[in-house]
C-alpha cells in the first residue's frame, strides 16, 4: 500500500487539529489487520470522524479483536493507558473485560444496542484499582454489506456524581441520628454504625474519646463491628491517636498496609491504603474531646474532596458527640434541681398541716400539765419533761424553716444595733457549758473585748452560735470544744473549733447546702433536718459576713465567721442606733434541751431552771351573767374534740360533734351561743357549715370562730368572707382560744361594738389587710401587711401618695400600673388587680391585691376594704417561663445565627419593653460587629455612654449579668464566633432588680444555647450546598455569565434544580436551567442525569427544541425525572441571537437598557416525558445590546398565596432596577432581595447573562498590536450600540492607555504582556488596560507629549483611575452610554 | 497587523503645499507621519489634510504640535473633538473644528459618569 493520494485525503478521513486525528493520520494501518484507512467501510470512517470532531468522550471498537480508536475528550478518562490506538480491547483492558466482553460480543452477535447506567468498573489507570462509574451505550456498526464490524460508544465518567451522592447520603445519616444518643458513648456507637453501612467510602473506622481524669484517649466505638486490625510486628505502630489529640490537627497515613492486618476492605478487592486520624472537636473555645480514624477505600485515591469528605464525617460525628455530652449535663442539672425543689416544697407545705396540730395539741395540754402536777411523782414529771423538750424541739424546726421561708421571701425583718459583741458571744456560749461539761468535753471561751461594737440583730446572732455550738457538741466525743473571737483586719472572726469526727473533704462543698445532711459515721443523735447550717449561713450572710469551714476526718472541724464592723454593708433602715433587747433566754432553750438529751441522764440536772410556760395562762375565763353560754364544738379529731371540750367546760355548756352536717343539724335545732369548728372536715366543711348557718333567719346570728391548720394566705379572708366571725390557726394557745370564745360569746350578746369587733378580725388575719378613706388615705392595716411591705400600724395614716408607690422616675411602668389600681380603688371602690409596689427595704414586691367598698355602720362613711397577698414569686415564675417561652419560640424559627440573633433581641426587647437591645461580638481585637434592634447603626455612631457601656462588657465573665446604673444591664455569653455582649437600653432611670438580672442571665444561657443550635444549621446548610456544588460539578463559567444556586432553607435540604452553561464552537453558547421535581437525594440525581443528558446533547449541536425531544425519552427511562421543567437556549454571542425552547419551565426575563421588559413566552410545551415523540416548538429573540437575560427556577418567585406572575413581576423589576450593576454583583442583589423572611422554602438556581459579553484582550507590549486592539474594540463597541462619536472617544481614551501600558509600563520589558478588558452594563462600560511594568508617574513639562495622553483620557472618560502598583499598573475607566 | 497610513504630497489649487493623510495615526507610525511633515523646512505654509483620518491620538497631536509653526490643519467631524480639547485650535488655524457632526456632539461632548 501507498500514501500516494497524499495527507489530503488522510486530512480527510481524521480531520482536525486534534491529537488523537494526528495520532491516527501518522499510523501505520497498513501494517494492521485493519488496513489502509481508504478501504474501510463507510460507517467505520463516519464513526471516525465523528469521533475525532467531538467534544465529548467517544470510541470506536472494529474488529473481530475490537480494535480501539478514541478522541481527545477521552483522554483523561483512558489514564496511563495512552496511548492505546488500534490495540485489541482486552489487551487494553484486562480488569474490565470480564463485565465489558460479553456486552461487545453481544452486540457484534446480535447487533443489538445496549445501555449501561452507573456501572461499576475497577480500572486500574492510575496505577491502582480504582472505583470508576460509567453511563454509555454500545451501538453496533456496520460494514457497508450490513454486517456489525464494530462498535460505536459515547461514555461518560459519572464516578464523581455516584459518588458524591453516596458521600451526602453518609453525611445525612449522620446527620439524622442528631437528638438520639443520651450518652457520649452511645453517639459513638450510633456513628460507627452509620459508618458501618458506609462501608464503600468509611471500610473502617474508630472512634476514641478523652478520659478525663489523664486525657488519654480510649477507644469508644468501632466499624464495623468487632473489628480488630492488628499492628503488624515490625510497623511504626498503631494509630497516631493520642497525637492527634493532643496537636488538634488531623494526620494523614498513606502506609496503612504496613502497620495493620486484617483492616476490613469496605468491599473492595483490596485493603485500605491510607486513612486519616481526625480531632473530633469540641464545643467552641474548649478542647478536643476525642479523635476519629477513618481509612479511606483503596477503590479511591484520597483527594482533596475525600479528604474534606472524611473532615465532614469528623465534624458530623463530633456534633453527635457533643450534642449528647450537652444533653447528659443538662439532664443532670435538671434532675438535681428538681430533687432539690421537691425536697423544699414537699418539706414546706407539709410542716404546717403536720405540726401544728400536734403541736398545739402537746404544748397546750404538758404547760396545763407542769403546772397542775408541780407536786406529782417525779417520774411522772420526768414523762412530762420529754414530752415538753420534744414540744421545744419540734418548736424549733417549725420556726427554723420559717425563718428560710422569711429570707427566701425577703421578709427576714432584721434590727442590727451595735452590742459587745466579745460579751454577747460569751453569754450565748455559757448557755452550753452544762450540756458540754455533761459530755465530758474541755470547753475553752476566750472571747476577749473587741475594740469597737459589731452591728448583729441578736436574734440571728443568738441562732448562729447556739447552731454552731450544738453542731460542735453533736459530732465530738472527745477533747474540746473552743470559742474565740477577735478583730482582724476590720472585721470581727468568731471560730468555733472541736476535736471531733471531721468532715470528709468530698462533703465539705455540701456542708452550708440545704436539705443536705452529711452521712456521718458517728454522732451523738441520728436527729437532724439538714437545715441547721445552712440557716447559720443565711443569716450570716443578712450580716453581711462569710463563714467557712475547715476539717479534717478524725482530727476535727473549725467554722470561721466573719462579720465587718460598722454600718456599711447593712441596709440603714434596719440599723437600729442602740443596743435595746437582752438576748431572750427562752430562744436558747431549745437548743440547750435538744442538746442534753443526746447525753447520758444525769439526776443532778433535772428539773434544771427552765421556764414556765408564762404567765397568760389563767384558767377558763369566767362569763358574766347567770347562765353559761352553750357551745357547739365541730372537729373531726377527737383528740382535738376532747382538747377543746375540756378547756371550754369549766365556764361553758359545750356539746360535741364529730361534722360539719351533724354541726348544722345540732344548730338548727336549737341555736347555741357560739359554733367552734374546724375548717377541714367530712360531709360538710367548716366553710360550708358557716355559709349554712348564715343561710338561714334562725342561725343567721350565731357567730363561729373557725379553727384551721391552713397558714395559706386566701384561708382566713375565705373563712371570713363566707362569713365566720372570727379564725384561729392551729397551733394556738389555751389562753388564746379561750380569749376568742369569751370574745364572740361577748359580741354575741353585745352587737354594736363594730370597733372591738373589726380589732379582734383584723388581728386574726392571716392575710395583709387594710382599710382606707374614700380619699384613699390608709387609716388601718395589720401585722401582715406589715409584713408584706415593711409599713405597720405605726406609721398610720398612709396619704396618697403610699410610701410603697413605685416612683416614676424610678420606674415609670410600675408607677402607672399602681396608679390605674389606685384610680379604680378611689372611684370604683371594688376590683382586683396585681401590681409591682416597693417595699420598705427597697425591693420589688409583687402583690394581688382585691378591694371592696363598704359603709360604716356607725357614721355611714364609705370606707374601702381591702387584702393583699404577696405574688412575688409566682410573678416572676410566670415572667421567666412566659419570656423563656416566647425566646423559645424566636429561636426555634432561626434558620441562621444571624437570624437568631435578630429574633432573639427582638424577644428581650419586649421583655423588658427596652428602648432598644444591642448586642456586640468581638472576634479580634478590632471594632465589634454590632446587631442592634433598632434602626441600623455603626459602631462609631452609636451615642458615647451607650458604647462606653457596651464595650464595658468586654472583659466580663459570661452569663453574669452586670448593671452599671439604672437605665440598662449587660451581659455576655459564648458565641461560636466570639465572644458576645448584649446590653438592655432601658432608655429610662428603671431599676434592674435582682429578678430582672436573674432573668437576664436565664435567658442568655438560653440564647447561647440557640445559638449554638443555629451554628450547626449553618454548618448543615454549608455542608449541603459544599455537596450539591459536587453534584453540579465544577463549571467555569464563560465569562459574562453569573450563576446561583441555594438549597431550601426549611428543611434544609438539597433539590433537584440546576444551571449549566455549555461553550460550543464558534461564539454560541448552550444556556439550561432545570428543576426537576422533588427533593432530597431522588431529585439530585435525577438532575445530574439530566443535566449529563443535556450537556452531551447541546454538543452534538443539537438545537434547544431538538435537545428537549431528545431529552423527552431520556427522562421516561430515569426515575424521578419525569415532570422535570427546562428552559433550554443556545446563544450567540456575536449576534445576541438566543434559540430557545421551554419545557413547562417559567419564562425568561430580559431587561432591555432603555428599561423595557420583555418575557421569553414563546417557544413552549409541556414538561419533560409528559408526551413524549412530540415535536416541540422553538422560537428566538435577538437580544438588544446591554440587555440583561435573566433565567431562573420557580423557586425564586413561586410564593404562597401569591400568582407566579406577581413574583414574575417582582423578579422582572429587580433585573431591570440592577440592569446598571455588574452582572456578578447582580445575582448576589436578586438571590437577596427576592428572599422571603425565612429564607426560600424551595431550592433556587438562577443564571445571568449581559449581551455583549466582556471584551478581553491580551496582547504584547508593541505599537504594532495598537491597530489589532483598536479594530476588536470597535467591532465590540458598536455590539454595545454605542454610537460613532462614542465610539471614536472610547477608542481614543483607551488607546492612550494601551499606548501609555506600551510606552511606560514595559519600558524595560518590551513585548510584556497588556490586558484589555471591557465590560458592558445596562447603562454605560468599564474599561480596565493592565500591564505588569511601572507607570511613570505623569510629568507634563517632562514629557508633554504623554501629559496630553492623559489629559485626552481623562477628558473623553468620565471617571479614569490609575492605580500603580507593584505587579504593575491598572487604568480604570468608566464611560456612560447615553440612550 | 500594522496601522495603515496613506501620506501623499500635493498643492492645492492655490498652489499651497498641501499633505493629504489617510489612515489611522497612532505611536507605531508617528514618526512616519513626523517626516512628512518637517519635509519642506523653506517657512512656506504646510496644509496638512486630515479629513480622511480615522483615528489619532496623542502621538499624532505631538507630531502636529511639534510642527506649529507652519502648518494649518483640516479636520474631519469623527477627531474634532480630540483636536479642540488639545487646544491645537488656539496656536494655528484648524478647519472643521466648530461643525460638530449632524446629531453628533463636537468635542466634550461625550457624557461620562
């Protein structure tokens, strides 16, 4: 054979400039089976040709020995292995031919096409067995008598997107397993069994986590399951995981295969290579809590994006981990302060019912009985003495736990007066000396006089000492117990030592607790509340003094106590100025009893010197008058019965009963004198006996004293309102109930005594009562409202305005609130309201108050009558879970952090009805970035004491409130990017009371937490859009071009629309945008199907109606992709003729520069596969110069309860607004702008495009090129329909930079390259002529010739730049384009 | 591709030395078009015929500046506008400065922004 034809006809049959058409022009075939190229049958040399002038990967096989014949664009894909032309198959690929073989012997038998989707082929290409996924389809050739020769294969690699997707399904397993584990342990096995399933992309992995008590790592989980690698005898060890741990900073190993056996393949032939050791990391600004290792398949080299991929499980897997470490913790915080509430309430509202029955039925009876048997037997009065000494102990509890309900209450009503302190002390200590000697301990008072008087309220002080001492006694056995005091450096230090059985250190944070008792192993009395000390803490703390606490087991304990001296740190209203009480002897009895009963009986102290039960006990009063009253005892308790009957007896006629509706029927029968009945009881309670009796005309008059265990604070006003003359709670003395019934008996008989009558009801209050003029003057209250509010009888009468008004200039708010109650009180005269009041003390009192107006029966005066009860706590209650609640909610809603941020000031603002609520994040050391309520402001704008005050924040510690002065408070609190302060503008002098700091602190921990929570949404949300970008695949956009695409915001989720832009020979350009319908993984594959599909059908040349036809039967075969909506274009860029075709997909939009809008309606038809075989339509729009093309998924202007034509509109007008704005700088302005509030519900993905697009154009350093540049730039300026005189000054200004780039900037570098770039907006272009030598700064008398050069830029450009700088020099024009 | 440029050497009808140039003028051929104009050197007027020039810059204004003493310039309506803001017009007589082209504005009269 010849070349004689020559290498024209060879040109012929492999044209092009390819690599692959000269390879094939050079080979010998003549030496080949094949033979002389000239020979072969026609359909061999098309397929050739086709092959060679394509742009995507093809290939040829001919033969019986599929000899193979490939184009450029396959190179790539074809590895080490090229060149391989005209080589048999199986000789090329050995690894394959297994599973490609019979697929090309079928075809060549059978001439039948096949198909092959997503197929799996290990290569070895790259010198390793490599995962590799494919779609193509073997077509037969024919020889020109018909027979099939050879095979024809268009392939695609899809090995990325197969596997990208795989990759994102891992990633959201994880993901889903958030808020399962409960335990740190348990999200690590939950992990590894995700990762046991993602065996392909994870074969093995390992997860370790911190011990905390040596920072070790230990392993925690592994995948899969039981897997156990072995290091390899002579390896360089195992996994590098406490390195790793301890740098924070992953390792990468690529010599696996030599430190282990046996590590599992995830499937694939070979063992894992490489992997990685990974830092799981920790919650922000704290450490690492363990580290990952995950082997990385051999199927795939560990690439970058593995590589991020394995970085994403880490940081997945660390989120699961720490999310249950949160959860454990909080969970136990949780669990404790519910145990400690429970234990309190159970506690509190329990003792009243439970004690004082009891109480007053053993108190009432033994005082009777010490006195009558003073003579008895002694061990009779020995009973009576246990009996007493209990009663005390007993005594003592109730009061103790009322004293904490007092300070919790902030009622604790302290009187601190200056006394000798040394002298006080040592009379409290001599109290003990008996108990102490008794015990045969040494106790040792040095209590020497101090050099100035200490301010104590002596009840307290009496409390501490007296605690302290029966602690010391209680837990010593040998040895001594020592008192000191002395002053040190201004203060007065009492300590109180014993040699007794220490403390263990463990308990020792727990000592001062609550409720807490410590498990000793020895004491002299297993007795003993817990409370003792802790009270001793509370009412130290009320002095303003520390106490602490040093012990050691076995050796001993010493409470140290330190009070200042001075008035300083106590509140002045309760500074009284001189000492006027003496300690009441009767407070220590108590404890010195209790005391001595943990000792042996000792004869000699008994019947010590203990008191009497007073002097008011005097025996049954005697009535005036001839005959005793009768009256009628109700209790169901017949103890209590029995009590009452025999102390009522003596002077009365009394009969019993055992109910309320045997109490009713008694009294019907014949009205007694006066009814005394429990309030709780069966059948018929005391209450409904009262409202009986009232009922009727014949018992209407018969007054009832109602007996309760019930201190409740509505109890007594019930009782009263439903219309008992009188209430009595239990535990009450002898003397007491006697005094009532002789009371009622008397009023019985002597109606008219309004005065005695209102004192005896008003005294029996529970409640805070009060009674005012019509003018509102308060002219009446009682104990408890004293109590309540720290104003008593004494400083009746109260004139508007009360001393407890809330000022207005302190807080505006609760002095308007007060003052809508008083209005309603003065002019209404009956209401209810709940309202803030301050107390004498200084602080807020939250009160429910109900009034109601009444006359005077004597001088018909209207007077108003009213209750108030203490709701302090429960206000603040509901005001924390309401704002708690409401922040909640805000940030539940976040899909951001920013967002979060925002709704979250937005809830505290209302919370405290603020001016405004700022918040500041310092991330370095310059200015914050501030978020603010308000109207947008900088930092350098807000006013100076607001930012003096927000920057004070800085250095604090978080979750601390802190408040400077009235009008606002701060505080700061962990954000994942910084440290965050917020500040409370109050915008008025308001106080921030305690309560508000504690609120403010609750819900800043809160808000952290919502914060935290919304930084992994928006790691989620990265990580989503980092994937659908690896689904898209990388695309260079052409220049002129602007793209978005952003996944669904709620629920955060990835879909099934996409963008693609397919250069095509000549200027023509293939546009697509598509949404395929659904969402999740199932949507995203079918797009990269479709998105595959449509790309290899714009390069065959497909036009756009023929592109969807085509598409049409693709999308029948691929699931999930019928239905799929498509613009399709093909564009050129010279002439601005755009071809398209729609598929059901939502029109165009072109803004035209002289502000028409113009949709692309026409050239449509249904979605894809909808009725496929059906030619589709095509039509065409010729784009103006500097018109803007906008191209979209309905996601950007598809809104509920709103026509997609409005959002048309909407989206139409933002294009036409931003036709003068870069087109880059454009698609960020609408994907923000269309925007709706919570971010878009549905994926978006939209595409930019400005005719013409940007001139570039480079070229050398050399005036000969100047006519070149000159001519593109006029054929581009008159594409942007630019005029000629335009034109010519364009050219001119840019030709004195092109010449100035050639003449100055490459002075020493001739030839050096010069970019021209021009670009076209809607109203005007920018020029930019870039050298990379030095401008000489322009000297006109120098060189006045290139002075006019610029003078001429400058004068024919609006806006010239020039920027020197050291990589060269930019000149930058700007020039408008006039309509 | 180099710039093209026509320089001929003639005498109007009033026997005035007259150069009519055609072409682009730019820095790659001002030298050229400098030769053609300091040619005479005898003080004789030079017209120097720019009608058929499409495009100067400041190279080409340099040339012309350099020669002031003896030369007049005629114009056309597409470089006016470079020619008036050079001021050339203020040193020697320069035709066909002031008519700005129908609908087209004459020197400055582009609007930038």
């Amino acid at each position: 054979m010849s070349q004689a034809d020559g290498p024209g006809s060879m040109e012929l049959l492999f044209p092009g400039p390819s690599e692959m058409a000269r390879r094939m022009r050079a080979h010998p075939w003549a030496d080949t089976p094949m033979g002389d190229p000239r020979t072969w049958p026609t359909s061999l040399r098309t397929a050739c040709r086709i092959c060679l002038t394509s742009r995507f990967p093809m290939i040829v096989w001919w033969g019986p020995e599929l000899r193979f014949m490939y184009n450029d664009a396959y190179l790539p894909l074809l590895g080490s292995k090229h060149p391989a032309l005209a080589k048999p198959g199986p000789e090329i690929w050995p690894e394959i031919w297994p599973t490609v073989g019979p697929m090309l012997d079928s075809v060549m038998a059978s001439g039948e096409a096949t198909w092959s989707e997503d197929l799996l082929l290990p290569m070895n290409r790259h010198g390793y067995l490599e995962e590799t996924y494919w779609t193509y389809s073997y077509s037969p050739l024919h020889d020109d008598d018909g027979t099939v020769r050879g095979v024809f294969t268009a392939v695609s690699d899809t090995t990325q997107r197969v596997i990208g997707e795989r990759r994102l399904a891992v990633l959201q397993d994880l993901g889903a397993q958030a808020g399962r584990a409960r335990s740190a342990a348990e999200a690590c096995r939950l992990a590894c069994r995700v990762l046991e399933r993602a065996g392909a992309d994870v074969p093995y992995a390992a997860i370790y986590l911190r011990r905390p008590e040596d920072d070790e790592p230990v392993l925690a989980a592994v995948a899969p399951e039981g897997a156990e690698p072995a290091p390899l005898p002579d390896a360089p060890g195992g996994w590098p995981v406490a390195e790793v741990l301890r740098a924070e900073r992953p390792v990468t190993l690529t010599d696996v295969a030599g430190r282990f056996a046996g590590l599992p393949t995830g499937g694939w032939r070979n063992g894992p290579t490489q992997a990685m050791v990974l830092p799981l990391a920790g919650e922000i600004g704290s450490r690492a809590i363990g580290t990952i290792v995950l082997a990385a398949a051999a199927g795939r080299a560990l690439d970058e994006p593995y590589e991020s991929f394995l970085a994403l499980v880490a940081r997945q897997t660390a989120a699961l981990v720490n999310a249950a470490m949160a959860y454990q913790l909080q969970q136990r915080r949780v669990e404790e302060l519910a145990e400690l509430d429970r234990a309190k309430t159970a506690f509190f509202s329990n003792i009243s019912h439970e004690f004082r029955t009891p109480l007053t039925l053993i108190m009432g009876p033994v005082g009777e009985l010490r006195t009558a048997l003073a003579d008895a037997d002694p061990q009779v009065r020995e009973d009576l003495e246990v009996v007493h000494r209990n009663g005390l102990r007993l005594g003592k509890l109730v009061n103790t736990l009322l004293d904490f309900s007092r300070i919790e209450a902030g009622r604790m009503q302290a009187r601190y007066e200056p006394v000798d302190l040394a002298a006080v002390t040592a009379e409290l200590a001599s109290v003990f000396r008996s108990a102490i000697d008794r015990a045969g301990l040494e106790f040792e008072v040095d209590c020497p006089p101090l050099p100035e008087p200490v301010h104590i309220d002596r009840g307290m002080w009496e409390k501490v000492v007296l605690n302290l001492l029966s602690n010391a006694l209680k837990f010593t056995f040998d040895g001594s117990v020592r008192v000191t005091l002395r002053a040190d450096g201004g203060q007065a230090v009492l300590t109180i030592a014993d040699t007794g059985i220490g403390i263990a250190a463990a308990e020792l944070p727990r000592l001062f607790e609550r409720f807490h008792r410590i498990e000793s192993a020895r004491s002299r009395s297993n007795e003993g509340s817990g409370i003792g000390l802790a009270l001793v803490r509370e009412l130290i703390t009320l002095h303003g003094g520390t106490i602490d606490a040093v012990s050691e087991p076995d050796r001993g304990t010493v409470f140290t106590v330190r009070l200042p001296f001075g008035t300083g740190h106590l509140p002045a209203e309760a500074v009284v100025r001189s000492g006027s009480g003496e300690t009441s002897p009767a407070g220590t009895e108590p404890f010195v009893e209790e005391a001595l009963r943990w000792l042996p009986a000792d004869p000699a102290v008994e019947g010590a010197d203990v008191p009497g039960p007073g002097p008011g006990f005097a025996g049954p009063w005697p009535v005036d008058g001839g005959t005793p009253a009768r009256v009628l005892v109700a209790d169901d308790n017949a103890d209590m019965r029995d009590y009452l009957a025999r102390l009522l007896r003596p002077a009365y006629q009394v009969s019993v009963v055992g109910d309320g509706r045997t109490a009713l029927e008694a009294a019907r029968a014949e009205p007694p004198d006066l009814v005394v009945s429990d309030v709780m009881m069966p059948r018929l309670d005391g209450l409904q006996l009262v409202a009986a009796l009232r009922a009727e005309p014949r018992t209407a008059g018969v007054p009832v004293l109602l007996l309760s265990a019930r201190a409740g604070q509505e109890a007594s006003i019930e009782g009263l309102e439903a219309g008992a003359d009188d209430y009595l709670v239990k535990p009450f003395s002898a003397a007491e109930l006697l005094a009532r019934v002789r009371a009622n008996v008397e009023l019985a008989r002597m109606r008219g005594h309004h005065a005695r009558w209102r004192d005896a009801l008003i005294d029996s209050l529970q409640e805070a009562f009060f009674v005012c003029e019509e003018d509102g003057t308060v002219i009446e209250v009682n104990a408890a409202f004293a109590e309540i509010l720290g104003y008593g009888a004494d400083g009746l009468p109260y004139t508007p305005v009360y001393p407890w008004w809330p000022a207005e200039t302190d807080d505006p708010e609760a002095h308007r609130m007060v003052g809508d109650t008083f209005t309603r009180l003065v002019e209404v005269g009956r209401g209810t309201a709940t309202v803030p009041l301050t107390h004498r003390a200084g602080h807020r009192v939250w009160v429910a108050v109900s009034f109601n107006d009444v006359t005077d029966p004597e001088n018909g005066r209207r007077l108003v009558v009213g209750t108030l009860r203490d709701v302090t706590a429960e206000h603040y209650a509901v005001q924390r879970e309401s704002a708690l609640a409401a922040l909640s909610v805000r940030l539940s809603q976040a899909g951001s952090r920013t967002e979060a941020l925002h709704e979250a000031l937005a809830a505290l603002r209302e919370v405290w009805r603020a001016r405004q609520v700022l918040a500041a994040r310092w991330s370095g050391d310059g200015r914050p970035a501030l978020a603010t309520t308000g109207p947008d402001t900088g930092w350098e704008d807000l006013p100076a004491g607001l930012r003096d005050s927000v920057a004070g924040l800085r250095d604090k510690p978080p979750l601390r409130p802190v408040v400077t002065g009235p009008g606002g408070a701060g505080i700061t609190l962990e954000h994942p990017d910084g440290l965050l302060g917020v500040w409370i503008d109050l915008g008025q002098n308001r106080p921030f009371t305690a309560e508000d700091q504690t609120l403010l602190a609750l819900l800043a921990g809160h808000l952290g937490q919502g914060l935290h929570r919304a930084h992994q949404i928006d790691r989620q949300r990265e990580t989503a859009v980092a994937l659908q970008r690896a689904i898209l695949g990388p695309v260079d956009l052409p220049d002129g071009f602007a793209a978005r695409y952003e996944p669904a915001s709620r629920p955060l989720e990835v879909g099934g629309d996409w963008y693609d832009i397919v250069p095509l020979p000549g200027d023509r350009i293939g546009i697509v945008v598509g949404d395929c319908v659904g969402r999740g993984l199932p949507a995203a594959a079918a797009m990269g199907q479709l998105r595959s599909a449509c790309r290899a059908l714009l390069l065959q040349e497909a036009g756009p109606a023929q592109v969807l036809t085509a598409l049409d039967r693709f999308a029948a075969l691929v699931p999930g992709a019928r239905y799929t909506t498509v613009f399709c274009g093909v564009l050129d860029t010279a002439t601005g003729r755009l071809a398209y075709a729609s598929a059901g997909h939502p029109p165009g939009i072109v803004a035209e520069a002289d502000g028409g809008l113009r949709l692309l309606t026409e050239g449509r038809s249904t979605p894809l596969a909808v009725q496929p075989g059906r030619p589709r339509p095509e039509s065409s729009y010729d784009m103006p110069a500097r018109a803007t093309l906008l191209l979209y998924t309905d996601g950007l202007v598809e809104r509920r309860r709103r026509s997609l034509m409005a959002g048309i509109g909407e989206a139409g007008a933002a294009v036409q607004h931003g036709r003068g704005t870069p087109l880059e700088d454009l698609a960020g302005e609408l994907m923000s702008r269309l925007a709706p509030p919570g971010g878009y519900d549905d994926d978006v993905a939209l595409l930019l495009y400005r005719q013409p697009p940007p001139l570039e154009v480079a070229f050398p350093a050399e005036s000969g090129q100047l006519a070149g540049v000159r001519s593109a730039l006029r054929d581009w300026l008159a594409r942007c329909g630019a005029t000629p005189w335009t034109i010519q000054n364009v050219l001119v200004a840019a030709g004195e930079a092109c010449a100035n780039a050639i003449e100055h900037g490459h002075r020493d570098d001739r030839g050096g390259p010069v970019r021209l770039r021009a670009v076209v907006t809607g109203g005007g272009l920018r020029l930019t002529v870039t050298d990379t030598g030095r401008w000489k700064t322009p000297r006109p008398e120098a060189n006045p010739h290139r002075g006019r050069g610029v003078m001429l830029m400058r004068a024919l450009a609006g806006e010239v730049t020039i920027e020197p700088g050291a990589a060269g020099t930019i000149v930058d024009m700007r020039i408008r384009i006039p309509r | 591709m180099t710039t093209p440029l026509t320089l001929a050497h003639t005498r109007r009808t009033d026997g005035t030395p007259a150069l009519i140039v055609g072409g682009e003028i730019d820095m790659s051929n001002a030298g050229e078009f400098a030769a053609a104009l300091s040619g005479t050197g005898d003080g004789t007027v030079l017209v120097v015929d720019l009608t058929d020039v499409g495009y100067i810059d400041s190279a080409g204004l340099t040339v012309l500046f350099d020669n002031t003493g003896h030369i007049e310039v005629v114009a056309n309506p597409l470089i006016a506008p470079v020619l008036a803001i050079s001021g050339l017009g203020d040193l020697i007589t320069v035709h066909g400065l002031d008519a700005g082209p129908d609908g087209g504005p004459a020197a400055g009269g582009l609007t930038t922004g």
